[in-house]
C-alpha cells in the first residue's frame, strides 16, 4: 500500500506541475511522459495484482516520490543540478 500511494503522488505532483515563464524541452517532457507511464504502470499492477512488496520496492517509490516533491514535480531540476 506504501508504494501504491508513493507512485499516485508522484504522478499526480509531475502532472501538476507547471512551468511559470521556464523554457520548455521537448526531451525532458519525454522524460516525464515515460516516468509516468513507469509510474503508473507499476501502479496499475500494484492495485490489479495484490502481491507483496519488498521493502526495497517501496523504499525506492518513496524515494522517488519525494524527489519529486523536493523539486516541485520539475523532471529538469530532477535531472540536472544548477
């Protein structure tokens, strides 16, 4: 259930993001279009297939989530440092 939640929040704070006056890269939406595809997918089967989840699994949604959050659902800034 930790990494079903994780990867809804995830996707959820990508989708919401929003640009306010930055440039927009076609490869970095890319990106962020498959990272959500990724998401979600292993959301999808998480919901569909109830199998248990190892802590490293969840862990890594976590994790994922919450870089994320930490750049405010900007793969850019996820992806390059300033």
């Amino acid at each position: 259930m930790i990494a079903f939640v994780a990867y809804i929040a995830a996707i959820t704070r990508v989708l919401t993001y929003h640009r306010q006056g930055s440039r927009h890269r076609h490869h970095v939406s890319w990106i962020a279009w498959v990272l959500v595809v990724v998401m979600g997918g292993s959301a999808i089967e998480l919901a569909l297939h109830a199998k248990s989840v190892g802590i490293f699994e969840a862990g890594s949604a976590v994790l994922l989530a919450l870089f994320l959050f930490g750049v405010r659902g900007n793969v850019a800034r996820l992806l390059w440092s300033e």
